[in-house]
C-alpha cells in the first residue's frame, strides 16, 4: 500500500491522493494567486504524482473531474480546490461561503492551500505522561487564554499560551495530571453561524484530520511539539480531543472542500443513497470502510509520533465502532491495539452517539477509558435531593454497574465528571434550571434540555450574599465528591474557580467573553479549595484507581455498609475509607450539611 499524502525523497517530491471514482485528478501548485496544474496518474483507487525537487514549503491543493451525480453521491467537480485529507500543514483558515456548495463555481481563492512540510526529526516516545485515577483538565484553547492578564496579547488563544509560565503554573496548583485539547484541527463554521455573525468556537466541525487550525496554532507542528515538551517537562500530558465522526461537509447542501470532491465514498449512506447522519452533524464517516480507518489511524499516528502527544479522546466514539450497527469487536479497535505507536497512547471514549443503539457506556475496550454521564448525572440529582446514596456510592465506587467488576491488576475505566464543555459549567449548575442559550440564534431551542440543575434565588442572581454563599456550599459539595471517586477524573477549565456562561449550555458558536475563561473574576477561595482536593488526590492517587483493594465503606456508628443500608429511604450520610501505602484518607459525605469532608492519617512505621 503506497504512503498517501506528501513524500520527501531523493530528488523527487511525491504527492498521492485516493479518489477512487474520479476520471481525472490534478495537482495545484500555488505562487500566490498564480495556479499551475499537473495532471496526476492513477494507480487503482489512488493518484499520484513526483516532481523534480525537493517542494518544502510549496502550496498545493486537488482538482478530480468526474461524474456529477450527487443523487449517486458523486460530486465532482473541477472547480472546486480540494484540500488533501493527509495535510499537515494549511495557509489560512477555512471560511463558510455559499460557492463552496455551488456546482462550477471555482473556490481556489477560498479555500485553503495545504502545505508540504519540512521534514523533522520526530520527538522521543516516551510513555504517555497519564496516570490512571488522576486529574483530566478539560480546556478550549483559545478560550482559556484570551483573557489572560500574565499572557501576552500576541499568544492569547493559541497553543503556544498553554507553555506560557503562569498557565503551567495554574495547571500544577491545580495537580493536573493531563491537559485535554478540544479540537486544534482545521475546521469550518458551520452554514447557519455566519447570517447570525456567529462562528464556530469549539471546532467541534472538522476538514482536515491532520493539519492543525492556522489560528490555534499558527506555529503549526513545531509549535504544538515544543508546547507538549514544556507540559512534559512539569509533569503534565497531552490529550488531543479527535473528531472523526464526521466532517464540515455536512449534509448535501454542504460545500465540497476535501473528502467529499475526492472520495464520497468515505461517508455512510443508506441503501436508497442518502447520508446517514448518526452525529446530527448532517454526515457520518464510514468506518465500516478501510480507507476512513487508515485516516484516523494515520491521524492519531502522526500527533504520536510528530508531536508526542499522549493519547486521544474520541468524540461521539461510537461511530468508530459502526458498520452500520455498534460492533464492541469493530476492526479499528484491533488496528489501535495492533499499532506499535498508538498501543502505548491513552484512548478515552465519549461512548455515545444519536445513531440506533448509540449509547455504549461500558462497551468499549478494556484498555480504554470512558466518560461516565451517569456519574454526572447521578451527583448532581444526588445533591438536588432526588437521588439515593445507594446510587451515589455505586458511582464513587467505579460504576461497577457499567463497567464490571475490576479485572486483577487492572485500573477502573471510568472517567468521573460534573460538567465538560458541553452543558452547563459547574456554577451555572446550581445557579440555572433552564438554559439561556439566545445568543445561539436559535430561539432557546438547542442544548440539552434535563440538567439535573437547581438554583438558589432568582436564576442567575449574584447580589444576595446568603444565596451566592448556598451556590459555593453546593460547589464545593460535588467538587468533593468528584475529588473523592474511583477512577480517572476530568475537571473543565474554569469550573475550579466558578466560570459562569450566564446560563449558556451549548456555548459552541459564542467566541466572545460568555465562552471565554474569566481569569480576573474567578473566585480564589474556592480554586484555593479544589488545589486542595487534588493535592490530597495525588497523595493517594493510588487508591483511587481500583476500588476494590482500597476501599472500605461504613455507616455512621462504625460499621461495615450494606446494600440495604444504602437503598434505605431518607439516608443522607455516606462514610468510606481508602487506604494504601501512605496511609488512609477517610470521607463524609452529608447531604444535610452540604459537605463533603476528608482526614488524612499517614501510615505508621
């Protein structure tokens, strides 16, 4: 099988690009404005082309001719400038325009042109810096910094900003153990966003898998590479949150930017020809298909061994699965476990997608962790006062429900949460039962509608001292909570200090201050607090990985709990004990009194 994208060989460079069903393909050399094609030979499903030299630093894109039959899903058309699937590297940032979905309009001076990159010798693969049990810091990267006071303005909102001094040095406060990225790839707004003067801030809508957007990291590989060696040297891994599910080709009103002019065949279609859509995003990749594989994996590949990232979440994971059905044997995950780079990386699912059957919480590899919602959802009805202690210790205790008793030596697969980029931050939590998402354009309509929320006073209200200091009891109850679980746990950037969204629960297109991280008004007690908590964790990190060798749980008179003493109504108390090496750390929790408090007693010689 020939290497697909760019090669740097000899005196040669060779680009090669899949287009199984196009007549005729041409490479696009760019000088500025000026366009030269070449027309490039097929070789089965593939084309390719060498030229003369070495083209370090040439911008280029695709043209394939072909049969215009979108009805048929074929939609070629030479008109349209194709960014290549496998670029590393872009000039310039997509942009929605309504002649990317027209038929004959020429894109060359919209799209973006890939660029060849410069050969690198790649990082050392270290073992990924991630220790089950610890910390995950949830953060959009240009969100976290833009507002940041000690950031220069020049870095803000970039992946440079996160090797900046005063962010490592929030991120070690915080005993971070893994930062995770939301999507640094190249991406494209959504069609709805630009009549509202809205754009897409999450990125959460991806063109190109393997080039990183020119605005987040405008540094391109060298610029991710040398952030992840500055978090490496204090400690701290890199997670990069992966969008395969689909791409920002839409649905069949979409523009035609990469895959969709090349090869339509890497999305799922239903028997009578349509798109299927189990993402809501308007298209699904087909991992069904080998080729849609060999891109992720070349995908994952590359950040491991290009910029020594340490691992991947996968958004709507279950997609990767499909074919049509949920497969918990699907061939990608034998790929991952059989690939000798991306073996030794972290995997972390986000187990559920809109498809048929697409919630799969548990039903991921062994090997591989998974966002827990019913932890989340469980703490919070907990704390609302809907919820039993029975279920809120099943959650402390690993979710054993979902994930099935511990195999010997193995760590709980669970990663415990209380919110994450998409909902409702923490503080607005206990502040809003609705969300208030009109700024999104779409009349209050999006965004999950059940948050298991409650407010203390008037909804969003912050001049009542008694009721502000309810919220922050509140806050700190479910931090406590989630600080004293089994398993890996994650923790959205700003949530530590009380980060409000004023009640927006769906924040993607809002790349203004109700999406961005408030660094001035953050409250500093309650960031003291959580320091606190995860410096307790980290002490006794060990036991919170497994919740069977150190775990003990006992009523309040001392003696050991039962099933019955925790389904029995009206209990509001809940004690427990991990113990191990360092001694043992014992936990209350009390619904009554809002608290969740914790005593540390060190081992004796």
């Amino acid at each position: 099988m020939s290497p697909l994208g760019v090669e740097i060989g000899g005196d040669a460079t060779r680009f090669t690009v899949r287009a199984p069903l196009a007549d005729m393909v041409w490479l696009c050399l760019f000088s500025g404005a000026e366009e030269t094609r070449h027309a490039m030979v097929r070789q089965g499903p593939e084309w390719t082309l060498a030229l003369p030299g070495n083209l370090t630093g040439a911008h280029y894109g695709y043209r394939a001719a072909g049969e215009w039959a979108p009805e048929r899903g074929l939609w070629f058309d030479p008109a349209k400038l194709l960014v290549d699937p496998r670029a590393v590297e872009l000039d310039r940032r997509f942009v929605q325009d309504q002649r990317l979905a027209v038929h004959g309009e020429d894109t060359a001076d919209i799209v973006p042109r890939a660029v060849v990159p410069a050969a690198a010798p790649p990082p050392a693969l270290d073992p990924p810096r991630f220790r089950t049990g610890g910390l995950v810091y949830e953060l959009n990267v240009r969100g976290f910094t833009r507002l940041h006071p000690d950031v220069p303005e020049h870095m803000r909102g970039t992946v440079a900003a996160l090797a900046h001094p005063a962010v490592l040095a929030h991120l070690k406060k915080m005993h971070v153990t893994a930062v995770e990225l939301m999507p640094i790839v190249a991406w494209v707004d959504e069609r709805h966003l630009p009549p509202l003067g809205l754009v897409n801030a999450w990125g959460y809508n991806p063109v190109a898998m393997m080039a990183l957007d020119p605005g987040l990291c405008p540094g391109g590989v060298t610029e991710l590479r040398n952030t992840v060696a500055a978090l490496h040297a204090e400690g701290i891994g890199v997670l990069l949150d992966m969008v395969f599910n689909h791409t920002g080709e839409s649905d069949g009103l979409g523009g035609i930017l990469s895959l969709r002019g090349l090869d339509n065949g890497a999305y799922a279609h239903a028997p009578d020809g349509a798109l299927i859509n189990d993402t809501g995003c308007g298209n699904t990749l087909d991992f069904a298909n080998p080729a849609v594989r060999r891109l992720a994996l070349d995908a994952m590949r590359h950040f491991a061994s290009a910029c020594a990232v340490d691992g991947f979440r996968f958004d709507l994971a279950p997609v990767m699965a499909r074919g049509p059905g949920f497969d918990p044997a699907a061939p990608i995950f034998a790929e991952i476990a059989a690939d000798p780079v991306l073996s030794t990386r972290v995997m972390i699912a986000e187990p559920w997608d809109i498809g048929p059957g697409g919630y799969q919480l548990g039903n991921f590899p062994a090997n591989w962790l998974e966002w827990n919602d019913r932890f989340r959802d469980d703490v919070r009805r907990f704390w609302r006062g809907d919820e039993g202690i029975g279920k809120l210790a099943t959650r402390l205790a690993g979710s054993s429900d979902v994930f099935g008793p511990l195999a010997p030596h193995s760590a709980c697969r669970s990663v415990n949460f209380l919110a994450a980029h998409d909902g409702f931050t923490l503080a607005d939590t206990v502040a809003y039962e609705r969300r208030h998402n009109w700024a999104n354009g779409e009349n209050n309509r999006d965004g999950h509608g059940e948050n298991f929320s409650w407010n203390h006073g008037v909804e969003g209200s912050t001049d009542d001292a008694a009721v502000l200091a309810a919220r922050k009891s509140d806050l700190k109850a479910m931090l406590g909570t989630l600080f004293a679980s089994t398993g890996t746990i994650m923790l959205t950037a700003g949530d530590e200090f009380g980060r409000t969204q004023h009640g927006n629960n769906n924040a993607y297109c809002q790349d203004n201050a109700i999406g961005w991280v408030d660094w001035e008004g953050r409250d500093h007690e309650l960031e003291d607090y959580v320091a606190g908590l995860g410096a307790a964790r980290m002490t006794y990190l060990a036991a919170f990985q497994r919740f069977e060798d150190h775990g003990t749980w006992h009523a309040p008179d001392g003696r050991e709990m039962t099933v019955a003493d925790w389904e029995r109504p009206g209990e509001n108390r809940l004690d427990w004990a991990y113990t191990g090496a360092e001694g043992t750390l014992s936990f209350t929790i009390d619904r009554q009194e809002r608290r969740v408090s914790a005593i540390a007693r060190a081992a004796t010689a």
